[in-house]
C-alpha cells in the first residue's frame, strides 16, 4: 500500500515538475532572452557593445532544462513494470534524479532572469515573508 502511495505521488511531483518548467520557468526565461537581445541590438545600433554572455548563459541553461524536461516526460510515459517493487525502484532510481535535474537548471535560471520577469516567489523573497 506504501508503495503505490509512493509511486502516485513521485509520478504527481514528477508531472507537476514537467508542467512549471513548461508553462511558467521557460516562458519566463524566454522572455528575459527576448528582452535582453533587443536591449542588446538596440545598443549595438547606437555603437555600444555589450556583453552576451549572461543571455548565452541562461540560453544555455534553458535549454539544458528543456532538454531534461524532455527525458523526464519520456521517463513518466515508462508503464511495463513486472511488479510495483521495480515499480518503486524505477521512481526513486530514475524519476527523482530527472526530476533533480531539472530542479537545478530551473534554480540556476531562476538566479540570471531579472526579478521582475520571473513568475514565482524567488528563495531570497521567501527567507523574509512578513
């Protein structure tokens, strides 16, 4: 019984983890690469270079979520398990590393994308709710 409520809920967590990444941290990263890049061209024109390098790095890091997005849904999608045991295993052993995974580009993203652009409640906001 434990391990049927264990699996339910890493498969909950793991879709839920695939649905943020999704709808909310890609769309807000998007649109800081997307605000940046004009900034960016828009000095370029009036003879100011600026550096690329942060919208390289959260371009890369987004895709990096993306991409262990997309392991992480094809992972969730596995259902020909032998018995809830290997079952069991296959959350622990396989979702929940994807599932960090993405968890990490998303909190590397989260630290580039400004304040203003990013949807969710950032750690610092949290360490002093009133």
């Amino acid at each position: 019984m434990y391990a049927e409520q264990y699996i339910q809920v890493i498969l909950m967590e793991a879709k839920l983890v695939v649905n943020m990444a999704k709808t909310v941290i890609y769309p807000a990263a998007f649109r800081y690469l997307s605000e940046l890049a004009a900034s960016i061209n828009n000095l370029k024109q009036i003879g100011i270079a600026f550096e690329q390098e942060s919208a390289e790095k959260v371009a890369g890091l987004t895709q990096k979520m993306m991409d262990s997005i997309s392991k992480l849904d094809n992972a969730i999608a596995k259902h020909d398990f032998d018995s809830i045991e290997e079952h069991m295993q296959y959350c622990a052993k396989t979702l929940r590393p994807l599932m960090d995974q993405v968890r990490e580009f998303a909190d590397a993203i989260e630290g580039d994308v400004a304040d203003d652009l990013w949807p969710l409640p950032k750690y610092q906001e949290m360490l002093f709710i009133k």
